[in-house]
C-alpha cells in the first residue's frame, strides 16, 4: 500500500497530462522542492519545443535534465545553496514579454529550498527561525505564513517577478487540504494572510526572533502579495498530484488483497502522539467489537502531524506516532501499522518511517528498551531502528505528506 501511494504521486506519471499550449515566446522552466527535479525531467521528455529553466530541489533528490538546470540544497534547515538558487530564479524570469510562458513545478520542501529574506536578515536568521518552528509544535500552515512574510521570494513575490508573462503551476501538494499558498509558501501564488497572522503565530508558541524579524511584521514591511494585486501576472494553478490520490491508490491495493479499505481522513493534523491515542482508539473498537467497521479492514489516512520536541532522541512526525500507537495498543493481537513520509524522509533522517506489529513492545522489552521513555525523549527513530523495523525507501522522488495504514484482522471470537 506504501509503495501504490509512492507510486501514484510520481511525476512521470502526473505531470504530462497537465502540459500547458505552447506559448507565442518562450516557455521558461521554475520550481522548488523534493520533487521539483522529477518534475523538470518530466516536463522535459513530453515538450516538443524549446525551453530553459532552473529548479531546486534536495540533496540527494537530483534528476538528470538536459535543458533545465538542477541544483541541490539543504532542507529542512536551509543553506547558502538555497540562498544562491532563489536568487538566480528572480534573475531568470526578469524581462520576460506577455507572449512568455512560465511553468512553475512546486512540491513540498520548497520553502526551505528558497530561503531568500528581505533586506536586514540574514540566511543565519532564516536558519534559527526554521529550526524554531520545526521544534515548536506549530502546523505547516502556520510555519509557513511566517515564511511568507519574511522572504523575497514567497507569498506571490516570484510570480509577482514574472510579470508581463503567463505563470501556469502544476503543484504536487503535501500539505492539508490542498491548500495552494501553503505549498513551498506559494511563491507563485497570491497570499491572502497577512504579517499580523505570522506575528501571532511566533507569539502563540513563544518563539524569539530577532529583533528585525519583529520590525518586519509590526510594520507591515513584510507584507505579501494579495489577491487582485495588480503585479500579479495571470495565474493558472493545477494540482497533478494529492494526498488524496495516493491514499485511493492505496485503498485498491488493500481491496484487491481481500481487506476493507476506509479512508479516515487526508488531511489529519495535531500532535503526532495524540493523533496516534485517536487512532488507537478507533482500531481496538474495530477489533474487539467490529464497531465502526468489520474486519478485516485497513483504516488509511495522511495529512501532516506535528511534533513537539523537549527531548534530544532521533524522531519524526510518523515514527512519533507510531510509537505511541504501539503505547496505545498495547500489543493488541491482530493490529499491525505502518507510518511513513512519501518523501521518504521522516524528521532529518533518510528514513521514510517504521512498522508496528503486535510484538513490537514485547521485542523492545526485551531487548531493555523502554517505549514510553523513548516517546518522551522524541527517540522513535532510535526505538525502531533498534528493532530492525525502519522503512526506508530511499529519494521517492515525490511528496503527498505522511501515509499511515492501520491493519486489522477482526473481532476475536467471543468479542460482541
């Protein structure tokens, strides 16, 4: 079911389908993210005509292009790498004519692959605000409506760059809801938050910044570019690939094994360990009782939890919860998970994420490992990695946020 999910989101397979017209002019080439480079590659082996481009993407997540640059940088805490690129991506789409074309490929992760800021902070600035906001429990709506307002190329300002031209984007999303402005922090895109929102957020989870960074918000100076802007070019938005998508893909998979598939939900947030207690609760009612369902069944669901860290283990959103799913199940007989990232990177690790089973506790114990201590240090990684149960899968080239699929057999007998 992993691999379906993986597999639906690749852009070899989204991306031609969504091809604009040839333009009058040029067509120029532009993207950010995890799966920005797969998406040039794409777009490369179906365009009949000419075209440059740029686009950046992660370490490691590099595909060969022949006619559009890729470059690699650092996420999810940004470098100089990044820095560089965004520059040469506002100096790329200077000059264009309204008969040009940009065809903007954006995925998840680009925010931190752009991390160009306005005048009077630093790249050490966006650093230390990103490393705040991973650790401050705030969702990635929110995390990057502060992104937004104190960047030179988000929020509608690289889209605002291209002007006379046309902006067509083709977006694989990875955040809930499918929310446009929230992918990469939409710099193709109008924003309608504003710099009062992104100081609330830093104020709601007590997060320091230095004092320019406030001086930015306070006065408005950071503001983004809104709908109906007129230094907007004319913009057309598709989404090629979804959460929603791959979780479909995944329930035909289970279906075509013999299981009920039920989607839960595509766009699920909270704290990872919270979500994990819901989720437990769910499948024990559907084991012990057959209540909402009947096994054997498999409950699927993604979206993009929250972690908020106060210990110094090795963790991430998908192994956080599946750690506390397992606390939360107990060794229920007849309940296996997995959880992982479509990335496959779970935290800063090159690890997608991990497996659950009924003796998953039981092998931990024995081996001295604690399960609820290393939920409180944020140690999931190292909980499952000591167990030889980590995923890990690799660049996948893609990102539709976290999957998590919960296998249950059915009501043990004598259960009513």
């Amino acid at each position: 079911m992993f691999d379906a999910a993986i597999a639906a989101a690749q852009p070899a397979l989204c991306v031609p389908r969504h091809l604009p017209l040839a333009p009058k002019g040029r067509l120029v080439v532009i993207g950010a993210g995890k799966a920005s480079a797969a998406m040039a590659r794409a777009v490369e082996d179906h365009w009949q005509g000419p075209l440059s481009g740029l686009v950046v993407t992660r370490y490691g997540y590099a595909v060969p292009c022949e006619r559009i640059d890729i470059v690699e940088a650092a996420h999810p805490v940004p470098d100089e790498a990044g820095e560089a690129a965004a520059t040469r991506l506002l100096q790329l789409v200077q000059g264009l004519t309204a008969d040009d074309l940009v065809l903007c490929l954006i995925s998840g992760g680009g925010s931190s692959l752009l991390p160009l800021a306005l005048p009077g902070l630093t790249l050490a600035d966006k650093q230390a605000l990103n490393r705040a906001l991973l650790a401050s429990g705030a969702s990635i709506s929110e995390m990057n409506c502060v992104r937004r307002h104190l960047s030179a190329i988000k929020g509608g300002r690289l889209a605002a760059a291209c002007h006379p031209a046309r902006v067509v984007n083709l977006l694989l999303s990875d955040v809930p809801g499918d929310d446009a402005i929230a992918i990469a922090s939409g710099p193709t895109v109008p924003d309608p938050t504003t710099c009062g929102d992104a100081l609330a957020i830093l104020r709601r989870y007590q997060i320091d910044v230095p004092p320019r960074v406030l001086s930015l918000l306070e006065s408005g100076e950071g503001e983004s570019l809104k709908p109906g802007d007129p230094r907007l070019p004319a913009i057309e938005t598709h989404f090629i690939a979804t959460p929603q998508m791959a979780l479909e893909a995944a329930a035909q998979v289970a279906r075509e094994a013999g299981l009920a598939a039920h989607i839960l939900g595509d766009a699920i947030e909270g704290e990872a360990r919270d979500v994990a207690k819901t989720l437990a609760g769910i499948a024990l009612q559907v084991a012990r009782r057959g209540q909402p369902f009947s096994g054997p069944c498999v409950l699927l669901s993604g979206g993009e939890t929250t972690v908020t860290v106060r210990g110094s283990g090795r963790g991430g959103r998908n192994v956080e919860f599946l750690l506390s799913l397992g606390i939360a199940l107990n060794g229920e007989p007849g309940i296996h998970a997995l959880a992982g990232d479509t990335d496959g990177v779970d935290g800063q690790e090159e690890i997608a994420g991990a497996l659950l089973a009924p003796d998953t506790l039981a092998r931990a114990w024995a081996q001295g490992l604690r399960p609820r201590e290393r939920l409180d240090d944020n140690d999931g990684h190292g909980f499952f990695e000591a167990l030889g149960d980590s995923v890990v899968t690799g660049p996948t080239l893609t990102n539709v946020n976290d999957f998590r699929a919960i296998v249950i057999d059915g009501p043990c007998p004598g259960d009513s």
